[in-house]
C-alpha cells in the first residue's frame, strides 16, 4: 500500500464516529510550539503545475463553495487552510462564511454565541465537543473568523447519531430528540463513494495493528458516512438558499470530498447550479517520488492540490 493510500485510511480513521468509544469531549491542552512547517506546495489539478496561493485564488474566485480536504493530523495542512481563509477573506469580504466538519448542527448556537463574543472561550470549548486538536488545527481558523466577522457554520451531524445509526442499521436508533438534526434527504452515496469505501475498509484490516472491518458492517458504515454527508450538504445548501451570494469555504476530511465525492456530490445534487472546487490535500514522499509524479497521480482529487511532505507534524 503507498503512503498516500495510507494516510487517507487514517484520515478516514480519525473522522469516523462508528470508531470512537468515548467522542471527543472536551479539549486538548495546546501542544508545545514546534518548529515551522514546511510549506504546501500548490498544485493546479488541470496542469498539473505549481502555482503560487495568489494564483490559486484567482482561479478559485468564479467558485462559490470551496471545499478544503485535508489530513486532520498534518499541521502543515492546517496552516495552509488558514492562509486560504484568509486570502478568501481578502478577496470576498463579508460574503465570506467558514463550514467545519469538526462541529455539529447541535452547538451551532454555542458557536454563533462565541463569535458574537456573548460566550466565553472556556464556556465554548465545554459546550461544543471539540477535536482533541482543537487548539492547534481549528483554533487559528475559529479565532480569524472571530476577528473579521466570519459566519462560521457547524454543519455536521452529531457523532452520537452516525454511530447509534450505524449500530442500529437504521435511523430508529436515532434517539428522538436528535432527529431534528437529521438532513432532509438521506440516501447512499455513488456507485463510486462506495467502492472507494470498500476499498478503504478492506485496507484497514490490512494495516499494522488495524481493525477488523466485517463484511457486514461495511454497508451501515457507508450509509453513517453518507448521512455526515447529507448534513454537510444540507448546510451549506440552507445557507446558501438563505444568503444568495455568499461564499462557503468548507474544511473536511479529504475523504469526504477527493474526486468531487460524498459531501460534494451530495452538494451537486441539492444544488446543481452552484459551482463547486475542491482542494485535496496529498502527501508524498520526496525520497520515493517527484512532486510532478504525485501531481499527475492525484490531479483528478480536485481543482488544486495541497502537497505536503511533513505528514503529522
């Protein structure tokens, strides 16, 4: 199995609630200060050339909804979803407005009220289940927004729901109190999406010290994959059905929208006249391949590509 391949399987890993036995509650103390992080090197998926983030940005200023795939454990990833952040704050202003798979559609007012400055940040970390790497990943990102007035959207669906889903195989395991969190219109995912699933599952159990992923548990595995999906997508759809001409940048494991998949196409679905990009984050080793043969083997991931060396710094 190459690196790449890999390190999507552990992205997936660490997004997936059916895997988690306790959530995430509560967030993780800041980690020591490292060392700065090489910078990603932007790839245009139609040329297969590096550009620079300033010609990145013109080619992604026709978008209204950017989707940023990333490797939830690189920091030299999150670093460069800040700088897009921003360079999309400069372009767009105030029609601007951050998505986050990292909080769900139950805390969006805990959010709102942080950002309005009526919740303190102690109160905010307690009530709104960060990512244990909160404070280095999404901390950067949720304060800019702070800052410039940013809309910041927690559209995913609650942890708790995709797993009892996946238990149960059905949306009766959904407790009754959660079910106005469900989207609207829930159904599998491509022919595609699912293969690469599968694919995905199967290569786990061949990792070291992997799970063991029965057969049959694949399908409500796919299906409490594509319900996060389907609540992504609904989203940003609502948003953008309430606020016309704003702009969604959306930050989400790379898994959910490499190749124009999952939350993306179910995007294209609800609203197939918004025109979507997407930026995919790919890692490669300098030592085993060049950037031009990682390039030509992702170029299809998204409009652009996020190289990075330095996986898990």
């Amino acid at each position: 199995m190459n690196i790449s391949r890999t390190l999507r399987l552990l992205s997936l890993l660490t997004a997936m609630t059916v895997f988690s036995a306790a959530g995430m509650a509560g967030a993780a103390a800041p980690a020591p200060a490292a060392e700065k992080a090489p910078a990603v090197v932007w790839i245009d998926g139609a040329t297969k050339k590096a550009v620079s983030t300033a010609e990145m940005l013109d080619g992604l200023k026709e978008y209204q909804v950017i989707f940023f795939g990333e490797f939830h454990d690189s920091q030299p990833i999150h670093d460069a979803e800040l700088d897009v952040l921003k360079g999309l704050h400069d372009l767009h202003g105030d029609k601007l407005v951050l998505s986050m798979e990292m909080f769900e559609r139950d805390v969006q007012t805990t959010m709102d009220d942080y950002l309005a400055g009526t919740l303190s940040e102690e109160l905010f970390l307690s009530q709104s289940r960060p990512w244990p790497q909160y404070m280095t990943a999404y901390k950067p990102m949720a304060e800019f927004a702070k800052e410039k007035g940013i809309p910041v959207l927690t559209g995913n669906i609650p942890r708790r729901m995709a797993a009892a889903y996946a238990k149960a195989r059905s949306l009766d395991g959904v407790a009754a109190a959660d079910k106005r969190y469900l989207p609207k219109v829930h159904a599998a995912g491509s022919d595609a999406y699912r293969t690469k699933f599968a694919a995905t599952m199967a290569g786990m159990n061949n990792m070291p010290g992997g799970m063991n992923v029965p057969e049959a548990m694949i399908q409500p595995m796919f299906m409490a994959q594509c319900l996060k999906d389907d609540a992504m997508a609904e989203s940003i759809a609502e948003y953008l059905d309430d606020h016309g001409d704003a702009i969604v940048y959306h930050v989400v494991g790379n898994f959910h929208s490499e190749g124009h998949l999952g939350a993306v196409e179910k995007l294209h679905g609800l609203r197939p006249d918004l025109k979507i990009a997407v930026i995919n984050a790919v890692h490669y080793d300098p030592a085993a391949e060049s950037a031009a043969d990682a390039a030509s083997a992702h170029a299809d991931g998204g409009e652009y590509l996020a190289l990075e060396t330095a996986h898990g710094a």
